[in-house]
C-alpha cells in the first residue's frame, strides 16, 4: 500500500463517515421543531414556549455540533499524529532499507573490484608473460637476423672490394691518360707562357729604356739643379770669411743610429687583463695575441721609429696628461666628439657649399692633372710651400725633407717624404663608373670642380685644390636634396699645401679607455657582433677640428679616433689583391651594417684600408695594399649597392703590421673599415 492510499484511509474516510452521521441528527430536530409548532397549533404549548423551547433545542444541537465537530477535528489531528508517526517509522524504516541496500551495493562494488584487480593482475602477469615470450622470439629473430646481416656485409664487403679493386684499376688507366694528356698541355701552356714571357720581357725592356731614359734626364736635370746651386754656393762661399769653413763643417747631419728594438714583457694574461679595460694604464695596449703589436696605429708608427724609448716617453706624457684627460669623458655621440668645433663653423657649411657648387667657372675639356709636390724642403723650422713636417717623436724635424716621386702605377703615385714612403690613389675612375656625364670647371685660387652625372639625376660634386685634396664633396639627389659627405674648412682658405703632413703629431699621445673589443672588431673571431651598432658609435676622443680626408688617410694619430672592424675573413693570397666570390659573401653582414647607417644618414663616409706583410719591397707592398682597398670598396660597390662617392681607400703596406714577424702571416694581410665621418665634416648642431 502506498503513501498516498495510507493516508486516505487514516484520514479522510473516518471524517467522510462522521459527515455521513451528522447530518440526519440535524434533520430530526428541524423535524422535531416543526412537530412542536403543530402541536402549538393544537393548543398545546404557546407561541413563546415553543419558540423557547426550539431555541433551546437549536442551541443544545448547536452545541452537540461544536461537540462533534471538536471530537471530529480530535480525531482527525490523532489520526494525523498517527499518520505522521507512521509515516516517520516508514522513512526511518525505508532509510534503514536504503542505507542496507547501499551498504550493500558498496560490498557487491568492493567484491567486484576485487574481482577486477585480480583478473587485472592475473592479465597484467599473462602480458609480462607473454612479453617476456615475445622479446626472447625476438632477440632470436634478431639474432638470426644480425648473422644473417653479417653474413651479408662479408659478401658485400668481398663484391665492394672486388669493385674497388677494378675501379681502382680504370682510375689508374684514366690517370695515367690524364697525366699524359696534362703532360702534353703543360708543355703547350709552357710554349704559350714562354712566348707571353718573352714579349713581356721584351715589353719590359722597353719600359725599362724608357724609365731609365726618364730617369737619366731627370737625374741630368737634378745634377743641373745641383751644379746651379753649387755655383751660387760656390760663389756665396767666396764672399765670405774662411771661418765658416770649420762652421759649415760642423753643421754636417751625423749619420743614422740604428732604432733599437721593443721587448714585449707582458705575459698573455696580462695582455688580455690590460684589454679589458686599457684606460687604467699608461703603457702601450698590445694586441692580446701572439707577438701582437700595439693595438693603436700611432703606437705603432712610434715603436718602428723609437723604440723602448719611445716607449718610455709615451708612458710619461700619458701620466703628465691623465688627470686632464679624465676630466673630459669618453664622447658617447657624434656631436659631444665635436664639442670642440665652433657653433659660427657648423651653421656657415650650408651655405658655403652651396656658393662652391653654384660658383661660376670655366669649363674645360679634359680631366685635370693635379700637382705632386716634389722637391717640398723643410730646413730649421722654416716651412717652404706652407709644408711641415713632424718626426716620430713629437718634435719638429730640423733636417732638410724632401717630398719626391719615387713610381707611378696607373691612378696611384708612389711619393717619398722624408725616409716615409706613401701612395697616393685616385678615386676617380672608381666614382665616375656607370656614369653618364664627367664634366670639370676650374674655379677661382686653384680648385676644380668635379660633377659626376648619374642616371636617373643624381649628382657628385667635388671641388679639389691644385694637389688633387678634396676641399668638399657632396651628393645632390635627384629631388634636389644634398648630403655632404666631406668638407674641410681650412682647405677653403686657399691653403696651398698638400695633405702629406701627419698633422697629429701635434697631438699629445693617445690614452685608450674603452675595452679593445669595443675598439677593434675581429670578423672571423666576432661573426654574431651588431656590426650596425658597432660602427654607429661615436670617436673613441674629441675631435679638435674637422680634418681633410688626405689628413686622416696620412695620419694614424687621427685614424686612433674612431673604431675599426677588421676583414680578416677576406684571405689575400701573398701578392694578390683579388678577392674570391667565395669570400666575399662574408662580407653581408658588415655591408649590410654600413648601408643601415647609410639609410640614417646617405653623408656617412668610410675609409677603407688596405695592409700587407712584410715579405716584399715596401714600394710593391704599399702598391698591393691600395689596391685590396680598391678591389673590396668595388666589391661593396657592385655587389652589396654602396655608393662609390661614400667609401674613401687607402694602402698602408707593411706599415702597420698586426702580428710583428718579417715572414708572411696571413693576419697581416688584411683589409680595415673605419667610420671617418666625424673627423671630415661638421655635423649640424644638436638641438
């Protein structure tokens, strides 16, 4: 029976019943008052009794009513009590038979999972079994197979070697068929290479004529100067007391000592600790490698020239100097290395290049020849033609130098100044490649005016002085806009010496203070450096002026000023200056820096130098370094799209060697780039 059913018969049918009952007990006495009222009428009772007497009647039943309907609603609350009890039995009781069930369920559920685990188990070991089986059947079949493999490799081995053998035999009769026919061409090649020989010498033999024609006369010419200045002197001498004789003889210049040698003292260690941070000594910074020269080219130049005891003098001149030094930091833009220059300088560039480009002048019709200075003396301080020359040791030279001509090799002249050999190049032919139009105009106080027309409306213009130095350079875009890649200011004020002097030998001795790998980048040690950011940064020391580029290409003094990146991945065979395809590949990452800093600024300009070994002649070696200058700065032109007009090239020879040894070296033989920028032209004022 359900709940619902339980309920109806506890509750509702006793009540139903009892309704039941009730009612006709009210019928009786609504009947019994109507037969009261009859009889009233029969003159039994009166009107009031009866009415009294059915009131009474209505409220006794009335009462029985409450009476009942309280004994009803009595009832029917204990039996709602009843139902309730019996209802709470019935869920403690369902509760009891639910929490059984449950109990039991979870019993059935552990029983099973103990079933599981075991069959699981029992599984688990029949796999591990059957495991077991299978790796043994197959460490057999591996077996079988690995002697069967063996087996195999002998045979092949045996057929591979019977092969080999008649490979051997063909690649022995193919040789031999070739030697013979390279035989047969060596001997045409030697045939043809005796004959080129043979015109070559005879080519030869007929320049050497010529030059010793030309030397003969020049040196008739010489002996003729010599023999007019000896009959003046002749003749002053006359004139004057036999005295100064014994004077004259004592103002005879002693011969030459021979310049002692420096002796490296520094362990490697020290040498890489000095490198880290070179600003915190005096002595010369040697480069951390295995008879490493200076790490700076001036020092360089001072120990071929001086010795320990240049040296020693250096040092001494850094201690004298480091506390003034020290007040002035490290510059860490282009325009605090030109705090120096005058705001009245920078402003007036504009508009002096642009009255040189606009200048009126003559035009001409061939390119012209500029002068090579070749007899410039210098004799006790007196400058002739406006030329100073400074010795390596900081001093003026008081001896008579001489500036002459030694050789010309196509576009470079070989010049002597002093006991210093140096080559001039020019650039021209390089910058007027690919070019429509050349055309020169001479200008007032000696210059020329170079203008190099472009496809597409791009021009360079170059304004010269009568010795070839570029006075102001500058590229005019084809909207008109102008960068100005070099300007000298100086130069503008009609000096008429040439660029030879090393004017930083005016300069007190340079102290580096930044690390040397900040200073110098090696490519083939330093492949992943940021070479845009490298050659980004500003001079390592302020800068007095601006410089001509003749000046700085002429002084190593000035070129210590600024960062340099070595291209020592660009192997130079010993006498050559070509570089292979192969190599020049390695060149990507720096031509792609350079032409990031071209983006920036299109006025940047590089200078690119070339160096040798010292296995050679000096004169053939600064040749041959010129010339790899030339030949990477075409290849960064041609192949990597930097513009002709931007690169500056100069050889240096043997001068500057990077590993002391007179035998070949292949580091030695090396290309350098620097950014001159700073030291060439003014830069625009910061705001």
């Amino acid at each position: 029976m359900t709940f619902r059913s339980r309920l109806f018969a506890t509750v509702a049918l006793p009540l139903l019943s009892a309704s039941l009952i009730a009612t006709p007990t009210l019928a009786d006495a609504r009947l019994k008052s109507l037969e009261i009222a009859q009889a009233s009428d029969e003159g039994q009772p009166s009107e009031d009794e009866l009415l009294k007497q059915q009131q009474e009647e209505q409220q006794r039943a009335e009462q029985e009513e409450q009476q009942r309907q309280a004994d009803e609603q009595k009832a029917a609350e204990d039996q709602q009590r009843q139902a309730d009890e019996q209802k709470a039995a019935e869920d403690q009781q369902r509760q009891a038979e639910e929490q059984k069930a449950a109990e039991d369920q979870q019993r059935q559920a552990d029983e099973q999972k103990a079933a599981e685990d075991q069959q699981r188990q029992a599984e688990e070991q029949k796999a591990a079994e059957d495991q077991q089986r299978q790796a043994e059947e197959q460490k057999a079949a591996e077996d079988q197979q690995r002697q069967a493999d063996e087996q195999k490799a002998a045979e092949d081995q045996q057929r591979q070697a019977e092969e080999q053998k008649a490979a051997e035999d063909q690649q022995r009769q193919a040789e031999e068929q070739k030697a013979a026919e390279d035989q047969q061409r060596q001997a045409d090649e030697q045939k043809a290479a005796e004959d080129q020989q043979r015109q070559a010498e005879e080519q030869k033999a007929a320049e050497d004529q010529q030059r010793q024609a030309d030397e003969q006369k020049a040196a008739e010419d010489q002996q003729r100067q010599a023999d007019e200045r000896k009959a003046a002197e002749d003749q002053q001498q006359s004139e004057q007391p036999m005295a100064d004789e014994s004077q004259q003889a004592g103002e005879e210049t002693p011969a030459a000592e021979p310049v002692p040698e420096v002796v490296e003292t520094l362990t490697e260690e020290q040498k890489q600790e000095i490198a880290q941070d070179p600003g915190k000594t005096d002595e010369t910074v040697v480069l951390p490698v295995e008879n490493g020269a200076a790490v700076l080219d001036s020092d360089k130049d001072a120990d071929n020239a001086g010795g320990q005891e240049s040296r020693d003098n250096r040092r001494k001149q850094r201690e004298e100097q480091r506390a003034q030094e020290e007040e002035v930091p490290v510059p860490d833009t282009d325009d605090s290395a030109q705090a120096t220059i005058s705001e009245e300088v920078r402003e007036a560039v504009p508009q002096r290049i642009e009255a040189a480009i606009n200048e009126e002048g003559k035009r001409v019709d061939e390119a012209p020849e500029f002068i090579v200075p070749e007899t410039t003396n210098i004799v006790n301080n007196t400058v002739i033609n406006n030329t100073t020359i400074v010795n390596n040791n900081n001093t003026i030279d008081n001896s008579v130098t001489q500036v002459n001509v030694i050789e010309r090799v196509e576009n470079r002249t070989v010049l002597e100044v002093g006991d210093q050999l140096i080559v001039r190049g020019d650039d021209r032919p390089r910058l007027r490649r690919d070019s429509e139009e050349v055309f020169y105009d001479n200008l007032a106080r000696g210059r020329v005016r170079e203008t190099i027309q472009r496809p597409g409306g791009v021009r360079i213009v170059t304004i010269y002085n009568r010795y070839g130095d570029i006075i102001q350079r500058s590229r005019v875009g084809r909207d008109g806009r102008e960068y100005i890649l070099v300007y000298a200011p100086e130069l503008e004020e009609d000096a008429p010496r040439p660029g030879l002097v090393d004017v930083g030998y005016e300069l007190p001795p340079m102290r580096l203070r930044i690390p040397v790998s900040d200073y110098i980048i090696d490519t083939s040690s330093d492949p992943d450096r940021d070479y845009y950011e490298f050659l980004a940064e500003p001079p390592v020391e302020r800068v007095e002026r601006v410089y001509t580029i003749d000046e700085v290409k002429h002084s190593a003094r000035l070129r210590d000023k600024v960062r340099r990146i070595d291209l020592d991945t660009i192997t130079f065979a010993t006498a050559s200056a070509e570089v292979p395809m192969s190599q020049a590949r390695t060149l990507r990452s720096v031509a792609d820096a350079m032409q990031k800093v071209l983006d920036k600024d299109p006025g940047e300009t590089f200078l690119i130098e070339g160096h040798t070994d010292a296995v050679g002649t000096d004169k053939s070696n600064l040749v041959l370094s010129d010339e790899r200058a030339e030949s990477v700065a075409s290849l960064l032109t041609e192949v990597y799209g930097i513009p002709p007009e931007n690169l500056q090239t100069q050889g240096y020879g043997e001068r500057f060697l990077k590993v002391r040894t007179e035998a070949a070296e292949q580091q030695n033989r090396r290309v350098t780039i620097r950014r001159v920028t700073t030291l060439v032209r003014p830069l625009a004022k910061a705001n």
